[in-house]
C-alpha cells in the first residue's frame, strides 16, 4: 500500500459557514479527525494573521488557495502576502462571473492569468484555474472553452485543477480530461457525483467512494505524474451530521482507496 494521506486536503469553501463563526474550532476538528492540509478559499472574515495562527497550531499545511479573478487581477499585492504568510504560492482562480462565460470572457480570463502568470512566476508562484461545468460546453476557436483556456502560449500556461465532479457533471470522463496535463496538475480536486442523472447540482454531490467516479485510475496517474494535493471539496452536505460527517466519510474511503495503488 502507499500511504498518501499526507497529500490528501480540505477545500475550506465547504466549511465556508462554520469558518465564520469559529475558524479555530473548526480547523482543530478537521486536524482531528486525521486531515492534514487545507485549501484556502477566502478569510471568511477572519484576518490573515489569525488564520496563520491557526495553521501553525495544529499543523495543517495549506494546499494552495482559491482566489477569485477580481482578487487575483485587483489585489494582487494582497493575495501574494496571503500565500507567503500561509505557506503556499498557488493561487487559483476558484470560478468565473456569470458575465465572463462566453467567448469574449474567455479571451479576457486567459489573457489576463497568462499575464499574471508571466509576473508571478519569477516569484515562485503558480497560476491556476479551477474548472466547473460551463468550460466543457462552450467553445472558443472551435475548442471547448477549457481546451482554450489550457493551451500554453509560448513557454507560459496556466496550471490546470481539474474537479472531477464538474467534469463527469458535463458527462465527460474526468480521467480522459486529467490525461491531458502530465507533469502539470500539482493539484486536483477530488468530488464524487451520485448515479441518479435524475439528479442535478447540488443534489448530485456526494462523499468520496459513494458516488460513480472511479479514484484509484486516477490517483494512480497523479502518483505518476507530480500531483502534491488531492483536495476534497463537498459544497453541500445532506447528511444528519453535516459537513463533518461528510468529511468523515471521505477521509475513510480514501484511505480504503489508497490501499489499492
């Protein structure tokens, strides 16, 4: 067996209300429950300095971090000091406005992270984008809007983080997209879909091993080509014992999968 679970992470936007009211606590339950690293995704109105704190208490190591364009492109100078304060230099768009998914948009987003890029990469940092469902059902140039966005210009790219729920949501096979990025996708995310095509977002969610996506071919792949974080990301739970429950339950499976690489 190989034991992964050091790599194995925490998106916070699925904690994004318990963080309001106790950042700490939380953290502190996660770390007990066997996690050892977090995503960042937004202060949840706490300040950086106190979110650091909290990091160095219970040793949780930070996964990179989920950051909106608007943040990314405005407060640059911020976000850098936010990354160096939580040990991490990946700085990943986490979504796009509803006003930027079109072909238009699409120019706009690659052009400005490429030029991010290009500034940020001399410092150590990685650009990246999360991806959803709309990438895979647009086009761009005759490619889907993600295609696009993915292709290099010149030595520059920006570093994919395919979530594999978004992609099986576009009916596309995650692994088949995964492929594409050897030696590129330092994070992924890990979200599992229920069978139920009756089912839409976010009824569809569910915890790690109880849904359709197989995760061993593709935590194999990332064992082979450089992946440093599978990170969870839930969004919703709907069980009696939230989150936490939901937490737990993929924590678990994952160490069952781990056990077949």
């Amino acid at each position: 067996m190989k034991d992964i679970r050091n790599k194995f992470a925490v998106e916070l936007y699925s904690f994004r209300r318990e963080l309001e009211v106790d950042f700490g606590g939380t953290i502190r339950e996660l770390r007990k429950m066997g996690w050892q690293a977090v995503q960042i995704d937004g202060l949840r109105g706490n300040s950086a300095e106190h979110i650091a704190a909290v990091l160095k208490e219970t040793g949780m190591r930070v996964a990179g971090m989920h950051v909106s364009l608007d943040r990314m492109l405005n407060d640059t100078d911020k976000v850098i000091y936010e990354g160096l304060l939580f040990g991490t230099k990946d700085i990943f768009c986490n979504s796009l406005p509803e006003e930027l998914q079109n072909e238009e948009g699409y120019r706009y987003v690659k052009s400005s992270l490429l030029d991010l890029a290009m500034r940020l990469n001399s410092l150590g940092f990685r650009v990246g984008y999360h991806n959803h469902e709309f990438e895979f059902l647009s086009k761009v140039d005759n490619r889907t809007a993600y295609n696009y966005l993915m292709m290099p210009e010149g030595n520059c790219f920006i570093y994919p983080e395919v979530d594999t729920y978004w992609v099986q949501y576009a009916e596309i096979d995650p692994l088949s997209v995964i492929k594409r990025f050897p030696e590129k996708m330092p994070i992924m995310h890990l979200k599992d879909i229920k069978s139920d095509k009756r089912l839409t977002y976010p009824e569809s969610l569910a915890e790690i091993g109880t849904g359709i996506i197989d995760f061993v071919p593709i935590l194999q792949w990332g064992e082979a080509n450089g992946t440093e974080w599978y990170v969870v990301e839930q969004d919703r739970s709907f069980l009696d014992g939230g989150m936490m429950e939901s937490y737990q339950i993929s924590f678990n499976n994952l160490l069952e999968l781990q056990e077949q690489l």
